[in-house]
C-alpha cells in the first residue's frame, strides 16, 4: 500500500501590520489608562443594568426604563472614546480606521 506523500499543512498565518519596538512600547504604555477608563465605564453600565433589572424583579418598571438604556449608554461610550484618537500615539482617528494611519497602531 502506498502511502501519499505527507502534505504540509500549510497554515495561513493572519496579515498583521507589524509594529516597530517603539511604537508596541507607546501602545502598552498608553493602554492602561485607557483601559482603565474603559472598565470602570463597564463595570458602572452592567451595575446600572443591574439595578434596571433589579427593577423587574421589585416591580417598579420605571428604574428599568431609566437604568437598563441608561447602562447600556455608559458600556458604549468607551467605543466612542477609543475610536477618537490612536491608542499609541494619539493622532486623530476616523471612527471607521482599523489602524493608525501615521503610527500603524492596530486600534483595538
Ligand atoms: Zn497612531
């Protein structure tokens, strides 16, 4: 019996724009404060949804109408914010641009 020749596995590696060692360093070095921001903000819209929901549960409806749009709002914005400028190096971004076109930043 013969035995067809092994095929190498060829694994399509993803096309990542590589960084330079300076501009990974400004991305770290930038990341915390903004993700920072962007836990709190979500920590604060899942405890709105929370007492929205809580609403449910105690019948008063009205603190689900207010708190569960008023959560969501609050764990959105951080988008918003990140979309704003380059996490590494601060430029003005297009909301709609993947990666900084002046440093080559993947915006995450
Ligand atoms: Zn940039």
């Amino acid at each position: 019996m013969t035995e067809p020749a092994t095929s190498p596995t060829v694994l399509k590696a993803r096309k990542a724009p590589r960084m330079t060692y300076k501009q990974e360093i400004q991305t770290i070095k930038n990341l915390p404060r903004v993700q920072r921001l962007i836990v709190i903000m979500k920590i604060a819209g899942v405890f709105l949804v929370a007492i929205g929901l809580e609403g449910i549960v105690t019948g008063q409806y009205l603190y689900t109408l207010f708190f569960v749009p008023l959560g969501v709002f609050v764990s959105m914005l951080p988008i918003r914010i990140r979309t704003g400028v380059c996490i590494a190096c601060r430029s003005p971004l297009d909301s709609r641009q993947a990666i900084c076109p002046r440093c080559g930043a993947p915006q995450m």
